[in-house]
C-alpha cells in the first residue's frame, strides 16, 4: 500500500498571517491522522515562515502515524533532526529564500557532501530519503551516497500531465523501475493532486509514500480535511 504523508506547512503559513496560534497546527496534524493519514510532513525553513522549530519538539511525541521532516541539511536543520529523530529525513536542495522546492539534487556533484549528511543520520537509526529528478545517474548516486529511499520530483509530470498523461508519466516510471533495481525505497511528491495521483499510482503501484500539502490543503477548504484526506487516499487504491 502506498502511504499518504500530509504536508502541514500551509496550516503554519495560515497561522502566522495572523499570529497566535489558529489553526493550531498539532490538533490539525492530530486530526490528519484520525482522518486516515498515514504520516505527517513538515519542512521547517531558515526563518520559520511556516513551520517553525517548536511546531516540530510539539508534534514529536504525539502523532501516531509516521513523521517526515524535509529540508535543507544546513547545520541547524541537521541538529534539529537528530534531537527529535523523526521516522524519516527527506533531504531537499532549496536554498534559504526559496519559496517552495523546485528542483531535486545534484548527487553527483554533492555526493561527499551527501554521503556525510546521510551517515549522521543512518547512524542514528532514521531513515533517509533524497529528493531527486528521474535521470538515472543522480538516483545511482543517492544511492552510492547512502540513501535508503528517493523521493521524485513531480512537478514536470503535473504540468504535463493535462496535455499528455502518458508521455508525462513515462520518464517517472523508468526512473521507478532503477530505483527499484537499486533496492531503494520511492516515494513522490510536488504538485500531485486528486486530478493526477490515481494515474501515476496506476502506472508505478510499488510507491512507498506520497507527500502531498499545498494540493490537498487548497482542495481541503472546499471539500473538507477529513473528504480530502480519504479522497487522496481512494487514488491510492
């Protein structure tokens, strides 16, 4: 079964427009979960313009469900992640200001920077995903770097998925099936949404995970959290 990790930033984005602390983003998380979410996401920035450091001491000890952090390993990212030592760390390659990841790495050329990160975080028994694109080569080097999963990139298939699912979804199920021959877990994310999760799940089932916010987040104002949370779930199935 492939799992559905909420990303909560956009609830913290919401809350700090206004300050204080609605929606409070641990009922929100907690709630995600008795929903039918089988993970939460959160990817903490340098200046905490959405989910800042307390949200994630906060979350730790009261989900249930798997808990993700993503980001940039700059030193203070790396700490935070082996105090709490979540479930699983996605590495991604944003630079500080970025708005949203939009890119995966470059593992061939960031592989001893890579291979360091990841050691100190094998080490201490949390499993490490990195964010990649589908060319073989830099799957091959996350996996020579010490990852245990790679999260694809699936911002290229959304946008081309309106014009040409299955060319869109082509370069992402040969990128599937080396992760594969690599025996390295996979999972997705970016710009996946109730328009195009059924048809990429269909065409690579062995998904381990899909994290999901910004789609999900948006769609939850007009359906609901808890519809949302078990339509994205049917794609799944």
């Amino acid at each position: 079964m492939t799992r559905l990790s909420v990303n909560i930033n956009k609830i913290a984005t919401l809350r700090n427009a206004r300050g204080g602390d609605i929606p409070n983003v641990v009922k929100v998380a907690l709630d995600c979960e008795s929903f039918g979410a089988d993970g939460i996401t959160v990817h903490p920035r340098p200046d905490e313009r959405h989910i800042r450091h307390k949200d994630v001491y906060d979350l730790r000890p009261l989900l249930h469900t798997e808990f993700n952090i993503e980001g940039y390993p700059a030193p203070e990212f790396i700490d935070l992640v082996l105090k709490v030592k979540p479930h699983q760390v996605t590495l991604v390659p944003d630079s500080p200001g970025q708005i949203t990841s939009n890119a995966g790495w470059d593992t061939k050329s960031n592989f001893d920077f890579l291979n360091e990160v990841l050691d100190k975080f094998n080490n201490a028994g949390i499993r490490t995903s990195v964010f990649v694109s589908t060319e073989t080569e830099m799957i091959e080097y996350a996996a020579k770097a010490g990852a245990d999963r790679v999260e694809l990139y699936t911002e290229p298939y959304a946008k081309a998925y309106p014009q040409n699912r299955e060319a869109a979804v082509a370069p992402f199920v040969e990128a599937a099936k080396v992760v594969r021959s690599l025996g390295l877990g996979l999972n997705a994310g970016h710009d996946l949404s109730l328009a195009n999760l059924n048809y990429f799940y269909q065409n690579i089932p062995w998904l381990d995970e899909v994290s999901i916010g910004h789609a999900l987040i948006s769609d939850a104002l007009y359906l609901g959290l808890e519809r949302t949370i078990q339509e994205y779930k049917n794609c799944l199935r």
